[in-house]
C-alpha cells in the first residue's frame, strides 16, 4: 500500500491518499519514505487537523528525530498552511538544520504569500541565528520596500550592514530602491554614496528616485556625475528618467540635447525612448516638435503616445488637431482607443459641436461595455459634451443609465445645466443630491456658485455660502475663487473685496478672478490697480487669463492701454498663445486700429484656429471694409477652415454696414444651402438691418411676420427686441413713418432699451410730429429710463 499512497499523493487526489494512510495504520506500520507524500497531501488541505493528527502519530512512534527530510516536510507543511509558529516550533526540534531550508521557504512566500510572511519569517531566521543567502536578502528587502514601513527598514538595513552583505551591489541597489519608493530620498543618496563598485542599476535606482520626487536639477546634475564615471554607460532607464524630468522642468534645451545623444548611441528607435521624447516635447509645450516626432519618427506607435498627442492638442485648445488624430487612430488596425482615448477627445468634438461624433463613440463604449460608473472622467467627458452640444436631454438620460452615481456624476449634471442656462433645473438637482445623502465635493460648491452667479441671486448665493462655512469648504482655494466670482457676478463688488482681503491664501487664479470681476462690473482703475499689486506687492506673474480680461476691460479707458497690454504679450512670451493674439487682434479692431489688427493676423508666431479668422472677418466689417471680409472669407475656406455660425454673422454684419446688399444675400443662401446651417436670431437681425439700409423695408418687415426668407424653409419666430430694433433704425434711416411706428409699438409692449426710444422719437420729430415725439418722451422718462453716454476711443 506503500507505493500506492506516495503514487496517489503525485496525483493530487489528497483524501484518497489520506483514506489508503488511515486504513494502513490499522494494518501494519507505514514506512518512513511514505511520510513526505502524506504530509504534502496534508498541505494542500485547507484545514491542518491532518497534518497534526499525522506528526502526532510520527512524535509517538518516534521516527521524526531519525529523518532530516521528514522534519523539513513537516516545516513545509505548516508554513503552506500558514501556521508559522508551528512551523518554528518544527524548525527548533530539528537535530540538524541549515539556512538553504529558510532561504527555500523565504523563496516560497516570496511567490506564494503576503509580504509579512516574508518579513516573519526573515525575523524568525534572524532570532535562530540563521544566516540567509544573498537571494534571501534581496526578497527580504523587496518585501520591506513593498510593505513601506520605514522602521522595518531601518531594520534589514541594519542587519546588512552587520553581516557583511553591503559588498554585494545587488543588496545595495534594492536598499536604494527601498527608500527611494518609501520616499526617503536622503537615505537612498547615503546608500549610494558608500556603494564601491557602483553598477548603472545602482545610478539608475537614485535617477529614477529624484525624477519620481520631482527633484529635476538633480537628475541633470547625477546625469553630468555619471557622465564621468568609467566603464558605464547610461541605457535605456537611465534616458526615460533624463526625458521624463526635462520634460516636468519645462527644459526643451536640456530635452533637445538628451534627443540627439539618443541619435548619435543609435538607441532613437527604441518604442519607449522614441514615446518619452514625444511625450517631454509635449510637456514642453512644442507641439510642432512633438507632432514631427509622432508622425516621423515612432514607427511603432502605442496607444500610450496616440493618448498622449490627443491630450497635448486637447489641452492647447487644439479641437480640430485632436479630434483628427483620434480619427487617425480609429484608422490603425493594429491599435484601438481606450476609454482614455474617449475621455480626451469627447471635450474636443464637444468643442467642435459635433454631436454626431459623440453619438459615435458613446454607442462605442456601450458595445466595449467599458465601465462607466467606475471612470468617472469617461462618464463626466460624456455628460459634459452632451451638455455642450446644448443636447441637454442626452446627458440627463445618460445621468439616469447610472445606476449608482456618485458625487463626481451629479456634479457634471449641474455643470451641464449650467452650460445651457437652465439654473433652476440644476438646483433641483442639488437638492436631490442633499435628499439622496451625497457626500458634497469641493466641485460641487464651484457649480454651485456658477448656478447662483448666472442667475444673478446673491440671496441664493449668500445662502450657499453659509453651507459651504457648515461643510469647512470656506479655506479651500478653489471654492474661495468660485465664491469671488459669484459675487462680482451679482455686482457684489464689495463682498467679493472683503472675501478676497479674508482669504488665507490665495493663487494667480484667485488675483484674475477679481481683476476680470472689475473689468466687467465697469470698474477698470480698480482693475488696473489690482494688476499692478498684484506684480509688486506678490510677485505674481500674468498669465494669458489676465491679459485677456485687461485687454477686454481696457477699451473702455484708452486705445493706449491696448497697445501697452500688447507689449506685456510680447515681454511675457504669450504671443505664441492663439486665445490671446485672437484678443489682441479684436481689441484693435474694435478701437479702429485695423492696420494693426491685419499685421497681427497675417504673422506666424501663434496658429491661428476657427475664431481668428472670424475675428478678423468681422474686424474688416465693423471697419467699413466689407471688401476685405469677402476676401478673407475665399482665403479661409482655400485654408482648409470650414465657415460656420460665427463666421456667416460676421460676413452678414459687414455686408449691411457696407451696403454690400448682394454680396450679404449670396452669404445667408450660401450658409442655407451649401453648408446646411439654420439662421438664428443673430443672422436675421443682419439680414433685417440689411435689407432695411437697402430701403426694402417690406420686404424686411415680410421677413418678420414669417420668418422666412429666400431658401430658408426653416419657420423661426422673429418676434425680438433685436429684429424690431434693427427694422425701427432702418425707418429711421429711409424715414418710413407707417412701418416706424408699428415697429415702436412692438418695441414698446417688450420694455425694449431706451434707445429704441430714442430712435422713435428722432422719427416723430424728422417728421414734424411734435406732439407724438414728445409723448414718448414723456412716457420714456416715466419710466425712469437712462440712456448711457457712449465712448470713443477713435483718435480724431
């Protein structure tokens, strides 16, 4: 039965063999040989009653102390079962026992068990006096390096060092690691330091340490240290750490030097080298660079670096570039988009207006079944370009999919309310949110904020900021600079003034949040004043959000402050920034200085998007150059740039500011039929003013009553304080009383601006109708209407 036992033990059935052990006990004495497979069979059971019950059996019948092998089975046997102490206890009884029976098992738990088994049992070892092998050591390290707990370091580092095992390069450069990743930096350098014979695995361990704790200039410094060192040359790890902090530093000089040593060592071809110089370009923000490095020279292109260049373009602001790579990517056969992938180019194609798009790529995830109540930025990416595409319906229904959202998924509803001017809907929302018990977030007192500053409650607003105080939201900086804008938002200059002076601390964020505030509440000298504190007394430096709100609040003071804000550009190196050159380039539009608008457009230092041609189109018209519009418009499309919404306001404004009545008629049938896109309000309002200023005001006031005109077979109501406005000034212009009138008479049951009274009454008097001008006049200052006086910053 002997053999039968030990052949069953090889064959795993374990009850079976344990069954055939029982039955021979009751026969005749097993043999010693047999023991090892039955205690195998025992450690493979999920309980240890067999396995005592047999070294029982084997204690009383005295064979333990006869067989090293049987005593070494035994302590294989409790530590596969995990009874350690058993274990120990087995280990302690042995009448020989050696470190190789340790070093097995501390190779075992290595690959089997947790890491405390592995740092008990080196303990165990160490108590016994048993001396491990240089293989046992480095598991050990590894398992305290896993376990991060500085004391326990401090422990095996310790024992190294007093057995001797500091000669060994390979114990010393897993304690370099060790504390590298327990974030002891100091100590990883100290080991370093009193290493002899130091390996690149040894520089690499402390490169990769520095770059990891964002520590740069040391890498840069190790790297020239290493340079100098005989008989070792820096490989592939060395120059991903090199990349990866020229990149974080912003340092495209260092990067640019690291990219030709890989060339001349003939390692530029390697897939993870040649994705961390696209990936450092990127972080450098030289996106030409980096898209030569992508399209020339990763032959083998990961999904990493199509991410990577995707997110670089979203996060520039480059819709269109992004979305074509993703369209790119979705062509590579070999390389399919992830929900990264997914995340980055929803706010592009959301940016772009292309719900389609997005239809697209959410019917692509529900296919994959990705997981989007457990990615939180899929699904927020999802909702808000829903929201932003104002298909505020899709997002709602997608928000109701989620069957146990969390606080980040109520969070992009409300943004998405917010988006598309729909507060009240939003604040249900967040009353849902406290009536479900959802944890509110930092994020979620932002939206808040925006909610009450857009419908312009401050009673709301000083009420949500009562509950931010309760939560302990009031010192976080992100929700004190949402606080600041609500209240400059409601006109509440001085509680935005009080909360700012209170603030514990506060970022650039912060500084552009007042100084914007103060720009469009009207109060540009405090603006100002604010700007230049903020340079003097803090050290700030301007970034491109403060540039653009000086130069939106500047043109009420001066032209002079433009062209000083445009030397602050060129100081602050942004002229590269398209945001802030399409800016410039309407501001000087706007104070007349077109000349200069045009020299700014036509220059290459920053990559001109969809809204620099608009810009510029319509800086033309409001310039009484609607020649130059027209022109621009053929250049543009020959540029590649499909015209859109925008685009088609600002051809219509010029063409009726110049008399082009033509020109502006092929315009809106060219935007109906050959680019398929409806006319909103603002369209008709042009159209109105233009055909007004052409004297066919019947034909205007036909336009009006039915909403359509030409090829557009889209019924719109027109019934708008700005289509009237613009028919009333073109009565006033041709001096038609009949339609003039009727159009007052619209004007005046909507509470329309005081000009357009103003317009009726200039009417009435052009006319010699004295009485009825004076009646509106009448009725005008009845109501306490104001008009306000214009400014000019037209140099005479």
């Amino acid at each position: 039965m002997n053999p039968l036992i030990r052949s069953f033990c090889q064959t795993r059935p374990c009850l079976q063999s344990l069954y055939l052990f029982k039955r021979l006990l009751h026969i005749s004495e097993p043999e010693i040989s047999t023991f090892p497979s039955i205690l195998n069979s025992c450690s493979s059971l999920p309980f240890p009653d067999a396995g005592l019950v047999n070294h029982g059996y084997l204690i009383k019948c005295g064979g333990f102390g006869c067989c090293v092998n049987v005593g070494n089975d035994f302590l294989w046997m409790y530590v596969k079962l995990g009874e350690f102490q058993d274990a120990y206890k087995v280990f302690e009884e042995m009448p020989e026992s050696s470190g190789d029976v340790f070093d097995s098992i501390i190779h075992w738990l290595r690959r089997n068990r947790t890491y405390e088994d592995v740092v008990i049992a080196f303990e165990k070892m160490v108590e016994f006096c048993v001396f491990p092998s240089v293989q046992s050591v480095c598991h050990v390290i590894r398992a305290y390096s896993d376990l991060n707990s500085i004391e326990k370091g401090h422990f095996v580092h310790d024992y190294v060092k007093q057995n001797g095992f500091d000669d060994h390069v390979l114990v010393m450069n897993l304690l370099i690691s060790m504390y590298v990743k327990m974030g002891r930096l100091d100590l990883a350098q100290q080991v370093f330091d009193k290493v002899i014979h130091k390996d690149i695995v040894s520089w690499n361990s402390l490169f990769t340490g520095y770059a990891q704790n964002r520590n740069w200039h040391k890498v840069f410094d190790l790297f020239l240290c290493l340079r100098r060192a005989e008989n070792l040359v820096p490989n592939v790890v060395t120059f991903l750490a090199l990349l990866s902090s020229a990149g974080h530093a912003r340092g495209v000089g260092i990067g640019m030097s690291i990219h030709g040593h890989l060339i001349c060592m003939g390692l530029y071809l390697d897939v993870q080298l040649g994705t961390a110089i696209f990936d450092m370009y990127a972080k450098c923000e030289r996106l030409d660079y980096a898209q030569i490095v992508f399209e020339q020279d990763l032959i083998n292109k990961t999904l990493v670096s199509w991410n990577a260049l995707i997110a670089m373009y979203k996060q520039k602001g480059y819709s269109q570039e992004a979305a074509d790579v993703y369209e790119w990517l979705v062509m590579e056969p070999n390389v399919k988009p992830d929900s990264f992938s997914f995340a980055n180019v929803l706010p592009a194609y959301a940016n772009l207006g292309n719900i389609q798009r997005i239809k697209s790529i959410h019917s692509m995830i529900v296919k994959r079944a990705l997981d989007m109540e457990g990615d939180i930025v899929l699904a927020t990416s999802m909702l808000d370009a829903y929201g932003k595409c104002s298909d505020v319906k899709a997002s709602e229904l997608l928000f109701a999919c989620i069957h146990h959202p969390n606080t980040a998924t109520w969070n992009a509803l409300i943004s998405v309310y917010n988006l598309n001017n729909q507060i009240e809907k939003g604040m249900i929302i967040f009353r849902e949110m406290v009536r479900c018990k959802v944890l509110l977030d930092p994020i979620t007192m932002v939206a808040l904020f925006q909610s009450c500053g857009q419908m312009d409650s401050l009673k709301q607003g000083n009420m949500i900021h009562g509950l931010g105080l309760s939560k302990g939201f009031s010192s976080h900086l992100m929700v004190g600079n949402a606080l600041i804008d609500m209240y400059m938002r409601c006109g509440c200059t001085k509680s935005a003034e009080v909360f700012f002076h209170s603030m514990p601390r506060e970022n650039i964020v912060t500084w552009n949040t007042m100084i914007c505030g103060y720009m469009k509440a009207g109060c540009s000298s405090a603006g100002l004043g604010l700007f230049h504190q903020m340079q003097s007394e803090k050290g700030y430096k301007p970034d491109s959000v403060t540039i653009i709100s000086l130069l939106r609040g500047s043109l009420a003071i001066s032209a002079g402050y433009v062209e000083l804000f445009h030397g602050y550009i060129l100081k602050l190196g942004l002229a590269s920034e398209t945001l802030v050159m399409n800016t410039l380039i309407d501001s000087f539009a706007k104070i007349g200085i077109i000349e200069k608008a045009r020299a700014l457009f036509t220059q290459n230092d920053f990559r001109k998007d969809q809204s620099s041609w608009n810009i510029m189109i319509a800086g033309y018209g409001m310039n009484g150059q609607g020649s130059e519009s027209s022109k621009l418009f053929a250049q543009m499309q020959e540029n590649g740039y499909v015209p859109d919404s925008i685009t088609f306001t600002s051809l219509l404004s010029s063409c009726s500011h110049c008399g082009l009545i033509e020109d502006g008629c092929k315009f809106f049938d060219l935007m109906i039929t050959k680019h398929k896109i409806q006319p909103t309000m603002e369209h008709w309002t042009c159209i109105i003013d233009m055909l007004g200023r052409a004297n066919g005001l019947e034909e205007a006031y036909d336009v009006i009553r039915s909403g359509t005109y030409q090829n557009s077979s889209k019924c719109v109501p027109l019934d708008s304080i700005a289509v009237w406005g613009a028919l009333l000034s073109a009565c006033r212009t041709n001096m038609n009383m009949k339609l003039g009138e009727l159009a007052g008479q619209k004007l005046s049951k909507m509470e329309s601006h005081c000009l357009y009274h103003s317009l009726l009454s200039n009417l009435y008097s052009s006319n010699k109708k004295w009485g009825e001008a004076t009646e509106i006049r009448r009725v005008f200052e009845d109501r306490k209407g104001m008009k306000k006086p214009g400014l000019s910053s037209l140099k005479s």
